[in-house]
C-alpha cells in the first residue's frame, strides 16, 4: 500500500527514511525534529527530496531513479496539517467541496452527507473558519482532504493544538475513518497514546532516520528502542481480547496470549480486540509470588532482558507466555534481586495504572 | 447651480482617476507578487524603479512621458503607428500619468496584504488538487483583497489630486485634459475666479472624503472575510 525510501539534505539536517506498510493506519512516531513532518511532505510532494522513492497504492508518485516526479496537485493525498490551514474567507461548506472537483469523477468515492455525517460538521457548513473551536477546525480539515476522494489520508499531528478533551474527540471521528472507510492514513504524532488508539505499524523516527518498523506491540517491547520510545509513557503494549466485564466493581478482564489483566474504564464489549499499553514505570517485578497485595495483576512470567543503561534505573523485559511486558526498576532492585536472563519472576501490575488512556480499540 | 465647465472638470476628473486606477491594477498586482513573492537579480533596483514616481518630483514625471510618449516620442510614435493610440494633449494621457503617480501607493498595499498571507494555505490548496492558477485565483486574490481595496482607494485619490505630471505632459485643454486642480488652478489665475476655485475645493474635498468612506467601509467588510469571521 504505502512504500517509502528517501534520502534528503535541507540545510544541516539530513532526512534518510526507509518503510513500507499494508495496514490502514502506520504511525511515524519520533521526538519533534526526527524528521517526521518532512517525510509526509515528501509523500504530499511539497518537498522534492535529493534521490528517493514514493509508491502509494501501487501508484509510483516519486522515484528519482526513473525520474518521475507527480506534482502535488495530482497525487491526491489527503493532507490533514497540524494548523487546519482552513481557507479562511470560504465557509466551512465551500472549504470541504474545494477539491471535490479536481479529482477525476470516476476517482470520486466521497459523498458530502456521509463525510458530514461521519464528523458531524452538519450544523458548522454555513460558518467560516475563524468562529470554530479548534476541534471544529480539525473536523473540517478531516473532511476537506476526504471530500477530495484521496488515495491515502496524511494527518500531521492533527491534535497538537488542541486540548485534552479535544483530543479525546478527534481520536474518536478518525477511529471511525479508520473502521468505516478503511482509508490507508499515515498518522504523524510523538504521544504514544495516539499510537496504541490509531495505529497497527509504526515506524520510529530519530534524527532523521527512520529507525525501526514494525508491528507497534514489537516496536514498543523492544528494549534496544526504549531510549527513542518514551522515558516516561513508553511501556510494552500488548493485544488482548475483552473477556468479561464486573459491573459492580467497574472492572474489565482482558485476556492476553499468556495471562489475563484486571483494568478499569474499558469500554468495548467482550469479544472486542483492545491494544493495552502498560507503562515500563508502571511495572514491579517479584522473584516470588505476593501475597496480601492489592496489585490485581500478577503475572507469572521469566527475565528475557536486562538493560545495559548506565543511570539509576534500568529497563527489564519479562516474558509472559509469547508477549514480553517492560518494567522500569532502579538498577539498585535489579542487583539485589539478581535478575537475570532465564530467571522465573512476576510481573505486578496495578489496575489503576491501566485506564482508559492506555486502551485502543482494534 | 454648477456652471457647465465646472461640471466638466468634475467628471473628467472622475474618468480620468477610474480609468487611472482601472488599467494600472492588474499591473500592480502583478508587480506586488513580483516583489512579494519572487527573488530575482536586481530585485532591489526594481523596486526603486516601481517607487520612483513617489519620491520624483511630478514634472519631471510628466515631462519624462512627453518625451517618451509624445506625437514625436519613440513610444508615442510606434503607439499611434500601430495601435492609433494617442497619449499626448488627450485625456487618456491624463488617465496615464495619474495611473504612473499613483502606481508605487497601490503596488505598495497590495505587497504588504500579499506578504499577511499565509502560503501554508496555498499549499493546502495544492494537495486538494488546485493548478497554481486556480490557487491564485481561489485562495490568494480573495486574501489580498483588503490590500487591493486600500492601493486603489491611495491611487484613486492621488489620481483626483494629480497636477503636475498632468499639466506637463497634457496640459490645460478644457474639456479634454483640464482635471479638477487644473480648473481650480486655472481659476485662480484669471481676475474674479476666486469664487468658482473655492466651490471646486469644496467639491475636491468632498470627493476625497467620500472615497475615504467608502473605502474605510469595503476595507473592513473584506479583512472579516479575510479574516474568515462570519459576516
């Protein structure tokens, strides 16, 4: 669906970034100024990169080699920018149908009701840009590249401006993209929240290169990235099926391929397919097994790794039947307790840590 | 209560500055994208060129397009060879030097609403397929509107105020060439004129001060579209 190999030079900085993906929805995921903005203008073509190559949807856009180069205006991507870059003297109806009409008709699979409906921006059409709030903004941004029928959607952190409850709000409309119109999307982002909620593969970007792709569960359990994916909200991220719900107790058991886990604010029904992401900080490790805890989560387990960093704390990763969980210890606990490749242990997990932050929907 | 020639002069003076700012407009939007937008070799020098006529003084102007424009003139002649276009004693050559006078104010609105405008939005519009042409003319004309409405409305007024390059190249013909402050001029140069050149300046400045309304009004109207609050 998407293939991505380019090699660029913009002042100091050098961009050499190498991926494909056939999912609907890959993340570029990286610190600002890994390189990631300037990756999805080379697919947009606002940016002529030195050599490289862009193939979308089996469409060659770029390939320096053969010397082919589609302009921006005939590449029809849907390019969503972190600003909205709403026209701002059209109304919210003339800013959705701006690009309806380039795209050639029988390319043209969008339908104004159904985009309108699916963002509910009905009531927004006869405004202009400058009253809506900035989630408004992003609603019809999303429309607007939609309505232009594009090959593939690129949104380029399109919650950094907003607020929280706004962003809350918009994860949920491009969910509904992703579910109903199975649009291929390259979703820009450095929050790893937005990752486990959107994404299926990732590509983690580092000073201009991108550095591993993958399944988002084996990038993010991998301990080797741990320094590029997060101190502080990087964790292991697993698949898991909803398996019951405990009403009384607002409870949600989640089965996993080697265990279960207790979280709360879950909100799929069972039978669902969630993604959890448990954070490394959120992790104690135990060489026996507690007892008199209020840790619901024990999962028995073995040491797989043993992080080699040098500071007070260390990355371990324990193997859960087939899934790997990461826990961040201090380097003291690691000695005392001898952890080391090989050695049975548990996981502890305390369900609170798990909320409804840390669960996407499949 | 206005005699027959002072009539005359008012309307003239009216289709000479409309004229003025009419023809020089699509110019000096296509110079302010010039100036605004490209880099180019002797950018600098061009852009002294485009405001000379600010800082010249107005006769100099007019004598420059009586030399060039002229029944005798390089220009003058090929013009009226070819085309059977006539600048010189008419009042197309009246038009043509208050369009010249006024050409550096207009150029200069338009590059400055041109360079308050976001080009971030012109590439969005290029991703949704728009040709640089349609971009212009959907996305970055509406933007510059109010900078459009400002440098007509400079050059308009300057236009009705125009005297010296006029009366240079043109000179004073009633009826054809003889413009407001020419009249006003020419009235207070014959004995018993007093009172006709002050109803004419009374006129002048309701003229402008009317322009300056209407302007004001347009102006706002366009920046909240501009803007994109709701109107």
């Amino acid at each position: 669906m998407l293939e991505v190999d380019i090699r660029h030079r913009q002042g100091g900085f050098r961009l050499e970034a190498s991926f494909a993906s056939d999912v609907t929805v890959t993340a570029l995921f990286g610190k600002s100024g890994a390189g990631k903005t300037t990756v999805v203008n080379v697919i947009a073509g606002l940016i002529r990169p030195a050599a490289g190559r862009v193939v979308v949807n089996g469409q060659v856009l770029l390939d320096t080699a053969r010397r082919v180069w589609v302009p921006v205006r005939q590449r029809r991507v849907g390019y969503v920018f972190q600003e909205g870059r709403l026209f701002p003297h059209l109304t919210v109806r003339q800013n959705l149908l701006y690009g309806r009409f380039f795209t050639p008709a029988a390319d043209r699979y969008a339908v104004l009701e159904q985009v309108v409906g699916l963002l509910d921006i009905a009531p927004l059409l006869d405004r202009r840009p400058a009253g809506l709030s900035g989630g408004e903004k992003q609603r019809v941004a999303i429309g607007r590249a939609l309505l232009a029928s594009p090959r593939i959607l690129l949104l380029d952190e399109p919650l950094a401006s907003l607020d929280p409850g706004r962003k809350t709000e918009i994860l949920f409309y491009i969910e509904r993209l992703r579910d109903e119109l199975r649009i291929p999307m390259v979703y820009v982002t450095h929050e790893i929240e937005e990752i486990v909620r959107l994404a299926e593969r990732m590509v983690l970007m580092s000073d201009g290169r991108s550095v591993a792709c993958g399944a988002v569960s084996e990038i993010m359990g991998r301990l080797d990235l741990r320094p590029m994916t997060g101190r502080f909200e990087g964790g292991a991220v697993l698949d898991a099926v909803v398996a019951a719900h405990d009403l009384d107790y607002g409870i949600t058991t989640l089965a996993f391929d080697g265990g279960e886990l207790q979280c709360t604010g879950v909100d799929a029904l069972p039978g669902e397919r969630v993604r959890v992401r448990i954070r490394a900080r959120d992790v104690a490790i135990s060489l026996e097994r507690p007892t008199g805890i209020s840790m619901r989560n024990v999962l028995a387990g073995r040491i797989a790794e043993v992080g080699t960093q040098r500071g007070p704390e260390v990355d371990v990763r324990i193997e859960i039947g087939r899934v790997s969980l990461l826990a961040r210890l201090t380097r003291r606990s690691a000695d005392d307790l001898g952890l080391a490749p090989g050695r049975p242990a548990y996981a502890l997990v305390k369900s609170v840590a798990l909320d409804h932050r840390s669960v996407g929907y499949a | 209560m206005l005699m027959p020639d002072e009539w005359e002069a008012i309307r003239l003076s009216l289709r000479v500055s409309l004229w003025a700012v009419a023809a020089s407009l699509p110019l000096a939007v296509a110079v302010a994208m010039l100036l605004a937008r490209v880099r180019f070799p002797g950018k600098s020098l061009f852009d002294a060129v485009v405001h000379l006529p600010l800082v010249l003084p107005p006769v100099v102007v007019g004598y420059f397009l009586l030399l060039l424009l002229g029944r005798k003139g390089p220009l003058g002649a090929w013009l009226e060879s070819t085309f059977g276009l006539v600048f010189a004693f008419r009042w197309t050559g009246a038009a043509l030097a208050a369009a010249v006078m006024g050409f550096p104010l207009m150029v200069r609105a338009i590059r400055i609403s041109i360079e308050a405008i976001d080009t971030r939005i012109e590439s969005a519009a290029a991703t949704l397929g728009a040709n640089p042409a349609w971009v212009f003319a959907s996305v970055t004309l509406p933007l510059m509107l109010p900078g459009i409405i400002t440098g007509a409305l400079l050059s308009f007024a300057r236009s009705l105020g125009e005297f010296g390059a006029t009366i240079t190249f043109v000179s004073n013909i009633p009826g054809e060439t003889r413009t407001l402050p020419i009249a006003i001029y020419s009235y207070t140069q014959v004995p018993g004129g007093d009172l006709q050149a002050l109803r004419l300046s009374i006129i002048a400045v309701v003229l402008s001060l009317g322009a300056l309304l209407v302007s004001e009004v347009m102006v706002r109207r366009a920046t909240a579209r501009v803007a994109g609050r709701d109107a």
